[in-house]
C-alpha cells in the first residue's frame, strides 16, 4: 500500500518484448498489483508475461482474444481494478518511455484530485529536440482536446502516463472511451461527465530504440472529426440540457448572428461584384455588424465556458 491506498499498475502489452521485463523490475515496490495485458502481440510478448507473472506474485497476466488497440487493453485491466480491491489504477506503457519513478507523484495528487497525468511539455530539452511539424501538432489537437472535454487547463493532453482513482473509474461509460490511439483523448472527454478534477504532474520523456506505431499526419486527418463531435456534444449537455445560462444565449444569438453575417456578405460580394457595381452601404453595415455581433458573443461564450465550473461536479 501507499498511503493507505491500493495501488494497480495496469500496461498494455503489444511487441514489447525488448523493454517488458526492465519496465516491470522498475514499479516500485508499494504496488500492491501489476495487470499485464497482452493485445494479441505477435512477438514473444505474451511468453515474456507468463514468465513475469510467475516470478512475481503482484503480477497478472490478461490476454485480450483480438488485438483491440491501447485502449482496448487499458479497458480489460480497468475492469479487472473494478472488480479487485484496488482503490487507484495507474496506466504504464510497457516500452520503456514513461519513469516508474513518478508513480508517487501521481498518486499523491490524487490527493485533492480524481485524475493525474504526467505533463512532459515542461521539460525545454524535449520541446528543443522535437520537430516542428510535431510541435504544431501536438498545439493544435491539444488546443481541440481542451474545446472537446472542458477540461481548458490541460497542456500535454495526449500523454498517456496517469493515475486515476477506482471511485472515478466505476462512473465512468467505458463503452465511450476509444479502444485505439483516440485512447487518451476520449479519456479526458469522459472524465468530464463525471465532474472528476485533473491534475496535472511535470515529468520529463523518455526516448530509447522504440517505434512508435501512431503517425502524426493519421492524427492529425482522424482526431479532428472526433473531437468536433464531442466538443458539439459537450456544449449540448452543458449548456442545453442539464443547464441553460447566459452562455447558451451567447451561443443561441451569436452564432446564427455570426453565420448570418458571413454567409450574406459572401453572397452579397458575389453578386454585385459579377454585376461590376459596388455593394450598397446598407448591405454592408448589415453584414459587418451582424458578422461582429456574432463573433462577439462566441468570444464571450468561450470565455465563459474557460472560467465555469463543470456542471457536473456535484462536489
């Protein structure tokens, strides 16, 4: 135990056979329970677990029947936290990238939180070493991440090293959470819904001989559609459904009154452009003030939805 709590490691398992060994010799020795789950990896991966398992009585071997992505085995040892007397989950990848060493960390913060992930983007010598197309793009889906799950204070939201408490994992719609590399961000758009608070704990990455097998132009192409829906959703159950305040009037006015706005001038600049003529004054004060209306109103929402409180924490 670690300060009167239950601690499960819980690592995905796929071609990891170089690294699994030393990754498991490094949990510290509070763990009370390390959950091995094997992804229908093709290599001696599953062998290598069998082996482990038998030398350490903390460790469980779990064999997902179809290779179901990093997500799918994070849910097969989340049910198996569910179902044992373990009260926090502690997510580990099993190629030698995330320091056994900040599982404390992570788990003190559970101390006045739900949820704690690790946060490398304050380590400068990473961000230095990291290309830019990377850089930009890991900006650019975080700043969608924070749009989708509410949760704006979040920086490095696609890092996979956390710790979550089992009460947290019990209100949680595991069906909803991504089973592939959406895995993490799906994580976070969840937690929302049940009001949990996140903490954040600065780390530094770890980069050894291992391939990662995500490409970054795949996320950049497949994340975005998802996180729109959610970011849809989100604003519909916040601000429409379990609650309606002035930020739903911002969003009811200013949208319709920033589409407006644009759509007409567009169509208005065609038109008397095709025609040789200059627009009417009239038109365009109708199209500049409503298309400023609007997008001043969604700046408002925005702030608003930065700084309000997640109807869904009942604490």
């Amino acid at each position: 135990m670690y300060k009167d709590k239950r601690i499960a490691i819980a690592i995905p398992c796929y071609k990891v056979e170089k690294h699994l060994e030393r990754v498991v010799a490094g949990v510290p020795d509070f763990v009370d329970k390390i959950l091995l789950v094997d992804d229908c990896s093709p290599d001696n991966t599953p062998k290598i677990m069998e082996k482990i398992a038998g030398a350490d009585s903390r460790v469980e071997a779990l064999h997902n029947t179809k290779n179901l992505g990093v997500g799918g085995a994070m849910k097969t040892a989340f049910r198996r936290c569910i179902d044992s007397e373990v009260d926090v989950a502690v997510k580990l990848d099993g190629d030698g990238q995330m320091d056994p060493s900040f599982i404390a960390s992570l788990v003190d913060a559970l101390d006045d939180a739900d949820f704690s992930k690790g946060n490398r983007l304050f380590d400068r010598e990473m961000l230095r070493r990291m290309p830019a197309v990377r850089r930009i793009g890991n900006m650019g889906i975080g700043f969608m991440v924070k749009m989708a799950s509410g949760y704006w204070n979040i920086s490095d939201s696609v890092n996979g090293f956390f710790a979550i408490s089992v009460p947290t994992l019990r209100k949680m719609d595991l069906k909803r959470i991504a089973d592939r590399y959406f895995f993490e961000s799906s994580m976070l758009i969840e937690l929302y819904y049940t009001g949990a608070v996140i903490r954040e704990v600065a780390m530094p990455a770890i980069y050894g001989d291992e391939k990662s097998n995500l490409s970054v132009w795949k996320t950049l192409f497949s994340f975005p559609p998802k996180l729109i829906a959610a970011w849809i959703r989100r604003i519909h159950l916040s601000y429409f459904v379990y609650d309606f305040n002035i930020c739903s009037l911002y969003l009811l006015i200013g949208l319709p009154s920033f589409l407006f706005g644009l759509i007409f001038g567009i169509c208005e600049w065609i038109h008397y452009a095709s025609m040789g003529s200059p627009s009417p004054t009239g038109t365009i004060m109708v199209a500049v003030l409503t298309f400023i209306l609007g997008f001043q109103m969604l700046l408002a929402a925005a702030q608003y939805d930065i700084t309000a409180k997640n109807p869904f924490n009942k604490k």
